[in-house]
C-alpha cells in the first residue's frame, strides 16, 4: 500500500436510519412495483456517495449491527431496552442496503453479537498503522476512538456537513483526550442508550471532574477528599458506574476476518447502476453516481 491510502469506514446503521426518518415523517417511503420501500435506501445512497466524494478515499468498507442482541445486553439487562422495534417500513431495507454497498463492490463487515461501533472500533485500530481511517457516523460514541491516522466524521444536519474531529483538534472542540469519552460516558450514563452511569451527575460535572481528575480511577482513589455528597453518590451507585464504564467502551478486538484489498474502491459502476434500475426501480441512479465517475474521470 501506498503512503497515500485513506480508508473510509461508513457507519452503515447511522446513514440508513438517517436517510429513512428524514423522509419518513412525510409518509413518503417511495415504494417501487414490487411493493418495497426505498426511501431510507434513497437517504443511505445520497449520504454514502457525498462521503466518498467528500473524503476521496482508496477503500471503503461498511459495518453493520448483525441483530438487537451483542454482549452487553449480557452485562446489563437494561442496555438500549428503551428503543422501540425498527419501523416496519424500515425492516426490508436493511438487507437492500448491504445489496447496495456490495453492488459497489464495498465488503459488508459485521459480526453476530457485537455492534457495528465495535467493528468499526476494530478496523480502525488495525488499520491505522499503516493508512489513514476516517470513519464518518452520526454517533459520538465512536469519537473514543480518535488517533494518530483516525478522523471521525460527524455527521451534522443537511447533506455533506460534516464536523471533522482527529488528534490535532480533539482537546480544542471537546476539552477532553479521546479515551476520556468513556469515562465521561460512565460517570454520566447515556440515555439514548439506557444505561444508568452515577444519578445525578450530568456532562457538566462529569466534565469538572475528569479535567480535574482525569480518569474514573483517579477520582476514586482521591474520594476522601470530594465533597460528602459526591462521596455519597460514588457509593451507592458503584455498580452503575462500573457497568457504564465497560458499556461506554468500544471493544476493539472483535474477531473479524478482514482483507483491506478486498476493500479498494472501484471506479466501475456498472453493477451498481445495472442494479438500482433494475431492482430497486430508481430511474436516475445519476443522481449518485454521475459525481462518483466525475471523480474517478479527473
């Protein structure tokens, strides 16, 4: 590999479930002949091609959630059984999109038991050594895994708005190292996600106390000389901060088989766009991959 390789990894769950609500609150799901919904296929196309037109990556892969249940529904029972089941709507397209990425001639990556975060979290830190990753997501949970050669693109409102965060300009946007994210995550919980961290802490004073303190660990072994209401709430919920703490972590050593030559990027788009007309019954498949052969034509 060159010294100019660059990985783009895409968050396949963040953009098909981005692109399906931004058009679902119309009511609109584009349904083709065949009775099947496209619109989050719709949304999933324009945010996948505008990422690799943005960043220009050499290889690009795409990492899935394999199932509702991973490990740390193991550790706690509790973990993101605040979510309510996918739309229906919603449910055919997960399987269409992987059919979308792999006409690309992009591998799908996900593993049976673990999230896509932790496949993406996996990747990264294998491949970082030798290429530049950037992950683009619309998840702050994957901002831990920031590093010399790993950009995490955050997704932000409006199409190709993208807040950049790598190891020069993480300290300066968030006052925090990337690993201090999971502390922070533990002393606080995450609701999105339903887990509890330490009651009545919020981000304001988790922030307080990891700048002054740095790590969870730290802060516990200097307890005596918090404040007794603090002392107080690390006591009684020392079991929910433990669990938030592993809950909050990527797990980088998911075991996946991967071959990054598998994941060049290809600039020939005849099955891609053989495959949105004739499956998926979109008419202008221009309208994504037209920039795509711009790029690859100078």
């Amino acid at each position: 590999m060159t010294d100019r390789s660059h990985v783009l990894i895409v968050d396949g769950m963040a953009l098909l479930f981005r692109g399906f609500f931004a058009t679902a609150f119309t009511g609109n799901f584009m349904v083709n002949s065949k009775g099947v919904p496209r619109n989050g296929l719709f949304g999933f196309l324009n945010y996948f091609t505008n990422a690799i037109e943005t960043f220009q990556p050499t290889h690009v892969v795409c990492c899935w959630d394999m199932g509702s249940q991973t490990f740390r529904n193991e550790l706690y029972d509790g973990y993101k059984s605040n979510r309510d089941a996918p739309p229906e709507e919603l449910v055919p397209q997960f399987d269409l999109a992987k059919d979308i990425v792999t006409a690309f001639q992009v591998p799908n990556v996900g593993v049976t038991g673990f999230e896509a975060d932790d496949c993406i979290g996996t990747l990264a830190k294998q491949l970082h050594k030798e290429h530049q990753v950037t992950v683009v997501t619309g998840d702050q949970d994957l901002l831990q895994l920031v590093d010399h050669n790993i950009n995490i693109a955050i997704m932000k409102k409006g199409q190709g708005n993208y807040d950049v965060f790598h190891a020069d300009n993480f300290y300066e946007k968030k006052g925090l190292t990337p690993k201090q994210i999971i502390d922070l995550k533990g002393l606080m919980g995450d609701s999105s996600d339903n887990y509890p961290g330490v009651k009545g802490v919020g981000e304001k004073t988790a922030l307080k106390l990891l700048m002054q303190y740095e790590t969870i660990d730290n802060l516990l072994a200097d307890k005596e000389n918090l404040t007794k209401g603090m002392q107080k709430k690390l006591e009684q919920y020392a079991e929910d901060l433990a669990i938030s703490r592993k809950l909050a972590a990527i797990h980088t050593e998911v075991p996946l088989s991967f071959s990054i030559e598998t994941a060049l990027w290809s600039d020939d788009l005849t099955n891609i766009r053989s495959y949105l007309i004739d499956e998926l019954e979109f008419q202008n498949p221009g309208r994504w991959l037209d920039k795509l052969w711009e790029r690859a034509t100078g």
